[in-house]
C-alpha cells in the first residue's frame, strides 16, 4: 500500500495564468516515494509562470517528455534530467536528489545506475535549509522519531523516514510558511512518510512491533504472563491502529510514546482542547471494542 503527501500548496487564484494546454494530473501508478519529490517539484512549477516551451529550451527534453516528467508517466528519470529542472526552477538540489534516488531504489534501479545518473551534480544551497526549518527539526525530532518506532520496528527504516520527512518538508516550506501552522503541515508530512513505510492490513498502518517491545519492556515474571500480556496489548494495539488518523495520533502519542498534552498539542500543531476531544473520542471507541488496560502513560 502507498501512502502520499500533496502539500496545500499556493491559492490558485494566485497562480500566474500559461498559455497553452493544461498540465495533467499525476499518474495514478504513481507510487509514495516518488511522489515525495514529484508533488512539490509540480507545485513549484504551477506557481512559477513557467511554460513547458520555456523548460525545454534549458532542459534537454520536449515538450510531451516534460509535461510526463511532470506526471510521472514513462521511465523513471535521471537524474541530470531532474538536476537541470530543479536550477531552471530554483529548488534546492539536496533534499530533491534524496527523495529522487528513494524513489530510484524503489523504482527498482540499481545504485550503479543512480550513482551514474547522478554524477558530481548533487548541490546543496550554501546557506543549508531555511532557518526556520532547522528550529523546527530540533523542536520535534524527538517526538517524530518515537512516533515513528510505533510503527516501524527497524531503526533504518524509522530513520529514513524522518530523514524523507525533512527533506519533503524543505522542498515545500514556502507553504508550510504560509499554512495556518508549520508545526501541523510539518506533522502530515510525518504521518505520510511513515505510513507509506508502515505494514498495513485492512488499509490501516499496524503497531504489531510496538506491542511486542511494549510487552517485553514490562518485563512479566513468567512465560505465561508474557503471552497473556501480549495477547491483551495486540487486540488493544489493533484496536488503536483501526482509530481515524486524528485519534490514532493522539493515542500512540500518548499511550505508547508517553507524552503529556501539552507536548502532543506541540507535535501536532493542534491546541489543546482538540488533543483532550480525539483522546476522549478514542478512549470511547476502544472502551466499546475491548476491556481497556490501566497503561503507564503520562497524565495531563
């Protein structure tokens, strides 16, 4: 299963009018990891004024070969393709080439094939990522990256998905700048990135590595008092993860991760008295579905 994130992006009325036809809408074979790159890089052109005529004479590509690039449609690109893009539109080489060569592995390329595609012409803007950007990270990578472990056992995995999230986040904080919160913008990317990482079943991401390393940190004296815990967190986890996004985040928030209120209301960018609404909705739900355990999380 694949999971995306479409930034908000620029009002439309906003968007400078282009002659000619319109572009078309993302392939829908287009997977998580190379709409990463694709969204904002869309985004940065629908905004720029620029024609496909006008790309092309600075690209080495038609007309159609862009407007596919645009799309997703076709091979995947190199990325000296991609490279030229990027300048003709002047968004920033790092965070674009880590999402372009994910997406590449993804895509089923060899490293052989990225590393010659890629070459020596990888940028980074001499000034690194907004300043802004790099407050942020500080503020909530903690909380990210134990966000993230509820999900996704392998510390890798959980690591390139904050890496992913922070570079998706720098290629599009022009409109993170401009959202009605950076901190909740910043959040969906996060939930994004780490759900299209995550096992499902039913559509829904699981916690079944979460329950384990839960069970195991409570260290039960006996064999049979380590499965009939386990049994008891599994329904309890399966159960939080059927939870609609907002709650679901609030619960593995709190229940696994431990954080107080407060600190869920600064993750997520929400106020308060929102946090304390979805817990109750929550705890509603799974009150109704299952014998809800006493947990060791952090009171308000």
């Amino acid at each position: 299963m694949t999971t995306s994130f479409t930034a908000p992006g620029p009002d439309r009325d906003s968007v400078p009018l282009r002659p000619g036809r319109k572009l078309g809408p993302i392939a829908a074979t287009v997977g998580s990891a190379h709409r990463a790159w694709l969204d904002p890089t869309r985004e940065r052109y629908l905004t720029s004024g620029r024609t496909l005529s006008d790309l092309s004479r600075g690209i080495p590509l038609a007309k159609s070969k862009l407007s596919e690039l645009l799309r997703g449609i076709g091979h995947y690109p190199r990325w000296e393709v991609i490279h030229r893009l990027a300048e003709e539109l002047g968004i920033p080489g790092w965070p674009l080439h880590r999402l372009w060569k994910q997406a590449a592995l993804d895509a089923g390329k060899t490293r052989e094939w990225i590393d010659r595609s890629t070459g020596n012409t990888v940028t980074i803007a001499p000034s690194g990522p907004p300043l802004e950007h790099g407050a942020l990270r500080s503020m909530v990578t903690e909380g990210y990256l134990r966000y993230a472990g509820a999900f996704l056992p392998d510390l890798a995995t959980r690591n390139a998905a904050i890496e992913d999230t922070f570079a998706i986040l720098w290629l599009s904080f022009g409109d993170a700048l401009a959202s009605p919160d950076t901190r909740r913008y910043a959040w969906d990317i996060l939930r994004a990135t780490v759900q299209a990482k995550a096992d499902h079943r039913d559509h829904r991401p699981q916690l079944t590595g979460a329950a384990f390393d839960t069970v195991a940190l409570r260290g039960q004296a006996s064999p049979e008092g380590e499965l009939a815990q386990l049994a008891e967190t599994l329904e309890l986890f399966a159960a939080i993860s059927r939870l609609p996004d907002a709650q679901l985040d609030v619960m593995v928030l709190r229940r696994l991760c431990g954080f107080t209120s407060e600190k869920v209301s600064d993750l997520l960018g929400i106020p308060l008295a929102v946090v304390w609404s979805n817990e109750r909705h929550a705890e509603r739900f799974l009150e109704d579905t299952i014998e809800l355990p006493e947990t060791g999380g952090t009171t308000p």
